[in-house]
C-alpha cells in the first residue's frame, strides 16, 4: 500500500497560521509602538535633541566669556538658530518658537536659551526688567522687576515663590521669614486648557455651566478674553480679562496670591473697605467686604474687586497688574492640584478621596475652625503627616477659611465665591467648589484673594 507523502489539509492549515503569527511579531516588532522603526525614529529625534542642547550649552558659554571680554566676538542667538536652521536641526516652526519662549522641546529634551545673565536667581532681588528662571528641571517661570524668588520655594512644578521683600526665605536648616506680600506661579503650558471647569459640592460634580432652574436661559459667567461684551460685566473687566489671557498666554503663567487677602486693620468687626490689603502670612483675613458695595453687577468700586486691583499700584509694583482672581486662573490651580491626594477623606469611593473634591482636615472648616477663630492668613493645620496639609502647592487655603469671590457671574444677579469656608462643610465645600451671593453681600465667611499678571 502506497503512503501519502502530500501536505494534509490540516498541515497547512497549521502551517499557514504559524506563519501569520510570525509575520504579526515581525509587523509588531517592526512597526509597533516599541517598534524597530519607532524606536530608530525616536533615537533620530533624541540625537537632534543631544546636539542642539550641545550647541546651545557652548553658546552659552561664550555668551558668557565674551561679557567678560573687553571685545565680544560671540554669536548672537540669530546667528545661532540661523546655523540649526541651515543643519537641519531644528524646523522653522521650532525657530519661531525658540524666538517667542526662549525654549524648545525635542525628544525627552526641554532646552533653554536664555543666557545666564538674564535668568533670574534664587534669594536675589530682580532688576533691569522681568527675567526667567529656569529651576533644576527645566521648567521656567517669569519672575517680575522688583520681587525675589523665596529660597526653600524655587521648584515650579511644586510652587514656585516670590515676595516683594529680599529677606524672607524658607531655606532648610534656617528661621523662616515671611515678611513681604508672597504670591505663587502657576504654570499655564498648554493655553487651550486656561478655561473654566467644573468643580464639586459634596463629592458630586458641579458643572460651571450650570443652568439655573429658575431661569433656564441664563447661566454662570466669566469673559474669556476674547472681547465679547455682556450685560453683567463693565468694561474694565471686558479689557482686564483681554490683557490678562494675553499675558498668560505668552508668558505661559499667572501668580496668584500664596495667602488669601489680609488687611492692616485689626478690628475684626469693621465691614467694607478697610486697612490697607496685604497678602502675608499671619494677617487678619479681609474678610466682611462684598463682591461690591451695590447689589450691581456692573458697579465694581466699594468691594474686593476694587481693592485687589488698587493692590499693585499701592504697592508700587511697575511689572505686573493686580486683579481679583479669575475662576479661569482659580480653576487653573484646581487643575495643577488635581492629583493631589487627600489621606483624611472618609469618603468610600477611592476615586473621590482627593483635595479638589474632599479637603478634610486640610483648610480651616467648621470642624476644626475653632482652632483658628481669628481667621488669620496662612496659619498651619495639624502636625505629623497632616503638618501644613492647608498648604497645597505652596498655595496656603484654596479650601477653607473664607469663601473668595471671584469675577465669575451666576446668572444676572450673583457672583461667584470659590473654595468654601470655616462656616462650611470640608467635603461639601472643597477648594474647587462654588458659592453663589449678590456682590453686595458682607459676611465673615467671604473674603477674597488677588492674582497678578505680567
């Protein structure tokens, strides 16, 4: 009897699916995200990155050799992005770039090109203009003529200080001292998330664009910079707002206030405009001032909207604006402290157990506000693990402590207030929530909180 030598159906079958396997890994290994050709793209992109750094870094050096020279011969950063540009080292787009922000991202590589003269340094006061700096990662914050970055608080990513007094530090090791105005930088990377969002009242979402009930046509508000007009709002705000998102867009930031608005007269029984406003550690709160003094919407003299904007010009700061804070730069920082976690939160749901959404234990809050009952700016909670856990991004008491009106609008009747306070409920008022009252309104529980521009 004859053996069948041929290919059984089956045989091929088998065959011809180990054979797509492997070509599935080789596709895989060739194409796939960790690829051969991706991961030769990316060591292309990298390699780029090393040698523009290394170009960069030598420029800087003889940027720094020839100030030091009685005749300067170095290149100026023209001729330097005009050889990249000639070796194919960098793109148009990314000259443009490096021409607006100084900076450029390549690969994993954020490099800078700010000579060192013009950065500005820890502990030092600035002069001669703004000047960047540029902290141990890379990242880059614009420090303001006239004020000096805290020692002990230069990490951006964590929040980077300035005061208006050279002397205060928070240097390891040494006494703190906290005598000037401080405020925070807040990085805005990416402008198209400088907007609005939503925040939260007792563990559930609460939309910013939420439509009233009682008039389903009309809803929170805030200018958007983009000069739209509206009934609610005057015109100095329609042209602040417009400057304001200039700034931040161009100079990727905003400060705002480290402490909430405190104020030289200690009569804490005093209502209204009062004292001189300072934003220091340790101050009596401004708190008992509305929004405005008129149950007005467009009337912006007599309140926390005037004060904040007198601030800078009292202070005779010449490089930035002072503005009440906008729910656009409050809910900038809600976003930055996103990911933030909150260990005291009782709340069952692990996706809820953070500081935007609970801040137990971590502002002064009607169950704890008993140690605090002066209200004072920045003072610190707890010990321990909880030590200081009011301080979220070098930002003392986004959550607790008084509600901060900001220039948002319910509807046509009410501004808004952001971030609860000690009258309130720690996980029902959190630092991202919000309060609607008529801006004529004064009550111990609301105060406010100023924001500068560049």
């Amino acid at each position: 009897m004859k053996k069948n030598k041929g290919i059984t159906l089956i045989a091929l079958v088998i065959t011809i699916i180990v054979l797509l396997i492997l070509a599935g890994v080789s596709i895989a290994m060739l194409l796939g995200e960790n690829g051969i050709l991706n991961q030769a793209q990316k060591a292309k992109v990298e390699t780029r990155g090393a040698t523009v750094e290394e170009e960069c870094n030598l420029w800087k050096m003889n940027q720094k050799m020839d100030a030091e020279a009685t005749e300067g011969t170095a290149q100026t950063l023209q001729k330097l992005l005009d050889s990249l540009e000639k070796r194919n080292l960098i793109t148009a787009e990314e000259r443009a770039t490096i021409e607006t922000t100084k900076k450029i991202t390549i690969g994993e590589r954020t490099i800078n090109f700010y000579k060192e003269e013009e950065q500005a340094k820890v502990g030092v006061k600035v002069t001669g203009g703004n000047k960047p700096y540029v902290d141990a990662d890379k990242d880059i914050a614009i420090i303001p003529e006239g004020f000096t970055i805290v020692p002990g608080c230069e990490d951006v990513s964590e929040g980077l200080v300035i005061s208006d007094n050279e002397k205060d530090t928070e240097e390891a090791g040494k006494p703190q001292i906290a005598e000037g105005n401080q405020f925070v930088w807040v990085p805005v990377e990416d402008f198209t998330k400088f907007k609005r969002e939503n925040g939260y009242y007792d563990g559930t979402l609460q939309p910013c664009e939420f439509v009233s009930d009682a008039i389903t046509d009309e809803k929170w508000y805030e200018p958007e910079g983009n000069g739209e007009t509206v009934d609610t709002e005057a015109s100095t705000t329609i042209k602040e707002t417009q400057d304001m998102y200039k700034s931040v867009k161009e100079n990727k930031g905003f400060y705002i206030g480290r402490y909430e608005a405190g104020t030289t007269d200690t009569n804490t029984s005093n209502t209204g405009i009062r004292g001189t406003m300072v934003c220091k550690k340790g101050a009596t709160v401004y708190n008992k001032i509305g929004w405005s003094n008129v149950n007005d919407m467009t009337t912006e003299t007599g309140g926390a909207v005037q004060v904040a904007r007198e601030f800078a010009e009292h202070e005779n700061y010449t490089s930035v604006k002072s503005t009440l804070c906008y729910s656009v730069q409050w809910d900038a920082v809600i976003r930055w402290m996103s990911d933030i976690k909150n260990i005291n939160s009782e709340n069952e749901d692990e996706n809820k157990k953070y500081y935007i959404i609970d801040s137990t234990k971590m502002g002064w809050y009607g169950s704890n506000t008993v140690e605090n009952l002066e209200h004072k700016t920045g003072i610190d909670i707890g010990s321990g693990e909880n030590n200081k856990s009011n301080k979220v991004k070098n930002i003392y008491d986004m959550g607790g402590n008084v509600f901060e009106w900001t220039m948002e609008a319910c509807v046509t009747t009410k501004r808004i207030a952001r971030g609860g306070g000690y009258a309130n409920s720690s996980s029902a008022c959190p630092a991202s929530t919000r309060g609607a009252m008529t801006p004529e309104t004064i009550h111990g529980n609301y105060g406010f909180r100023p924001a500068l521009y560049l």
